[in-house]
C-alpha cells in the first residue's frame, strides 16, 4: 500500500479524494460549489489530523529509542516526508482528476441516485470503496505504468510511520479509473470523498515496527503485522496482503500471507532507489520503462513494457541492457553526513515544510502560473536538500543560488508567493535567515567540494 497522509498528508496508495482549497483559478469548471465545500470539509478534518501524524512519529521514535529499537534514520525519514509533500503540491493542480472526474462521472453515468442520508449508503459506500482500492492496490504491483507511479511509496528501505507519508505525485493520472463502479452505482460525491478519506487516515498507524501481532484483528484488518508483510522484498512475502482497511480481500482474492516469527521482513525495493532526491523517486521507474520501449525493436514489446508486471523486459533489450541483480543482503543506502550536515538538511527542509502550509493555504486566489512557480520554488528546496543528503558538490552551489534568489527577491519585490506583502519585520527575517543559511552552508559544505563528489554509500 502507498501512503497518501498529509500535511496536510495521508496515508495511503492512490491519491486522496481532495485536496484542500482549490480556487476557481485552479480547478475545472465542472466541479460546482457543492463539490468544492467537500474539499473545505477535508481541508479542516486533515488540518486536525496534520499534527496528530507528527506527534505519533515523535511517539513511536521515542518509544524506539527507549526500546532500544530506533527504526529511525534522518536521511530516509526527510525523504519521505518530501515525497509527501510534493503530492500534496503537485495535487494542487491534480484535484480535478479525483473529485472531478467522479462528480461527472456520477451524475452523467449513475444508474442510481443514492441518498446521502442513509446510514446503509455510507456503509456500503466505505465496504465498496475499500474493495475498490485493494483491486487498485493489486493493479499497482502487477502493472509496470500503476507500479511506475506506486513505487515510491516502497522506496524507503525503513518501516516507520514516516514511510507511511511516502506518496506519489503522479498516481492521480490513472487511479480514479478504479473507483468508476462506485460512480455507476451512484454513491454521491460527498460519500465517495468522506468514505475515502476514511478509508485513507486509517492506515497511517499500520507503518510501524513498534506494534506486534495482535490476535484475531490481524484476521479481520490490515494491521501493522499485515502490513510489514506487504513491504517486504523477501520472496515469501512479495506481492502480499494489499487490503486497505479489511484483510479480508485478500483472504478472499488469495494474496494473503502471515508474517513469520522465522522470516523477518527486509523492506525496500528489489531495484532500489540509492537516493535521497525526491524528484527523481517519482520519475525513476517511468525512465526505466521509457528506455526499454524506445530500445525494444518490436511493436508489441513497446507496448508490453507498460502493461507486463515489474521486472518484465523485453528479451532483446535485456540482452543488451542487462539489469543488476536483486541481493536481499544489499547494505542499506546510507552517505555518511557529519552532524552539522544533518542539522543544516534538517532546518532547511523544516523551513520549507513550514512554507508548504502557507503554500496550500495561499493557493486559493493564486492563478496558475504563480502557483506553478511556488510550486516549483518548494520542488526545489526538497530536490537540493535531498542532494546535499547524498554530499554532492553541485547542490551546494544550487542551495547558495536558491537562497541568495530567495533572499534578493525580497529585497527588491517586499512581497511573498501570491502578492502577499511582507512587513519590515519579516523582510528582515527572511534575509537574516537566507544570509545565515548561506554563512553555515559555506562552512559546512566547503570541504567536499575539493575532496570528492559525495561521500561513500553503507
């Protein structure tokens, strides 16, 4: 399962139903006023829910480290929670392809007009829904385009409730085709996007090591020991337990697996990513696919390559290109960083996670270029960040570029993303923040510069 929580974050696979506050300016026409107060509604419940997935992550670090079994590191878990939040950007401009599609869908092609009244409906609707998602969830690890977009959620080789924010940005092209029968059906877009969302924030707490098996509810729910299994590599555990909410599906459809005492699952991918640029997570397999179509001499491969399961090539071009092996044993990807590296990564992308709210916020009266721009310019600090994790020299230059531009355009505008004018107080903060910023970088990261191209991978 992918996760989709939020930062507003969830915690799951496709997309969530909505994403908050899309203007007029940023949305299609065809979702009227009715459909944008069911992305308000969200907006308020994932704002409450924003802090409560932060203070669980401090809670289960804690409780690791008193434990004595940190599943923690600072390198993976700012990856993603960077991939979280280029979703929750990205789908900005993504929102019509969930709520849209299905609010058309359903009052063009539903068979029925069900009541949004009805106890039975909401029922039903969420049972529906979480089917729905565990045949979109299956689909995302047996089709090369659905898993293209589905990896990154299995790109950490960590398991903990950081990885639960790990999300794609490119899933909302194609996930809402799953969700068409709900729509034929006729279940009103408010119950789609409630019962979603739902469905959603309840799988944020199964991305844990902390929990152990819990008894006759690993019969019924996903849980966190269902779910470890799903993000193993191991061979027993591939392609394993895919429910969202009930295990059931899988229990029904045949892809379920207890995890065992005597296997301990190792988690990852069998390609891995060995990056730390949030970027790249979302383009890596689509790349990957690109390359063997364009280099697969017949009509039939190329297309085969996008609808074959993972790992399928074809025969010709793996010939040529052969691929690297899958080692289970494979050390983790981890550059050595000093500490005050860490801490500079670590205030920097906390700068620009503070920035994305006023960004999601803001980008209610933004027209599309501006917002395009903002969210280019909060792209790009998770992109050097991620770089400056791996020590490569270039992104110490990029990351001196960004906050010295940051820091003239305030100088000579006054103003923030979306006009908004900033007082001297601020003008002030921000230059002062942007100066020392590049002061610490130059000290920190000087060194390396001369020495090597990036320190070396355990």
């Amino acid at each position: 399962m992918e996760a989709r929580p939020g930062f507003h974050f969830f915690c799951r696979g496709n997309p969530p139903p909505a994403l908050p506050g899309l203007s007029v300016t940023m949305q299609n026409n065809n979702i009227d006023r009715g459909k944008r107060q069911e992305t308000k509604m969200q907006e308020k419940v994932i704002t409450l829910a924003t802090p409560v997935f932060f203070l669980l992550i401090f809670i289960e670090l804690a409780v690791g480290l008193l434990r004595r079994r940190n599943t923690y590191r600072l390198n993976d878990a700012i990856n993603s929670i960077s991939l979280g939040v280029l979703s929750q950007v990205s789908g900005v401009f993504m929102q019509v392809l969930r709520i849209g599609i299905y609010a058309w869908l359903a009052s063009h092609i539903g068979l029925f007009k069900l009541p949004a009244d009805s106890l039975w409906v909401w029922l039903s609707g969420l049972l529906l829904y979480d089917l729905c998602y565990y045949w979109l969830h299956r689909c995302g690890h047996e089709v090369n385009v659905l898993w293209a977009a589905h990896v990154v959620h299995h790109q950490s080789e960590d398991y903990n409730l950081s990885t639960a924010l790990r999300q794609t940005s490119s899933g909302p092209f194609l996930s809402w085709i799953f969700y068409v029968p709900m729509a034929v059906l006729g279940y009103p877009v408010e119950v789609f996007a409630a019962v979603a969302l739902i469905d959603l924030l309840y799988q944020f707490w199964v991305h844990t090591q902390q929990i152990g098996k819990l008894g006759w509810l690993d019969r019924v729910l996903v849980t966190p020991s269902n779910h470890r299994v799903h993000h193993g590599v191991n061979d027993i555990y591939l392609d394993k337990n895919y429910g969202g909410i009930l295990i059931l599906w899988d229990r029904l459809f045949g892809t379920f697996i207890e995890e065992r005492d005597q296997d301990p699952v190792v988690y990852g991918t069998r390609s891995p990513l060995r990056s730390w640029n949030p970027v790249w997570a979302n383009f890596e397999v689509y790349k990957v696919l690109w390359l063997d179509a364009w280099r697969a001499q017949r009509p039939g491969d190329k297309l085969r390559v996008w609808l074959k399961a993972p790992g399928w090539r074809p025969a010709d071009v793996a010939a040529k290109w052969p691929g690297t092996s899958f080692d289970i044993a494979r050390p983790l990807y981890h550059p050595q960083l000093s500490l005050a590296a860490q801490v500079y990564c670590l205030v920097q992308f906390s700068i620009v996670l503070l920035v994305t709210t006023h960004f999601l916020a803001a980008q209610v009266a933004m027209s599309w270029p501006l917002g395009l721009a903002y969210a280019a310019w909060l792209a790009a600090g998770l992109w050097i960040v991620g770089g400056l994790m791996e020590m490569r020299p270039r992104y110490a230059a990029l990351e001196a570029l960004r906050l010295a531009a940051t820091g003239a355009g305030v100088v000579i505008g006054k103003v923030w993303f979306g006009g908004v004018s900033l007082s001297p107080l601020l003008q002030g903060a921000v230059i002062t923040v942007s100066l020392v910023s590049m002061i610490a970088l130059w000290l920190i990261f000087k060194r390396f510069s001369t020495t090597h191209g990036h320190l070396s991978h355990q």
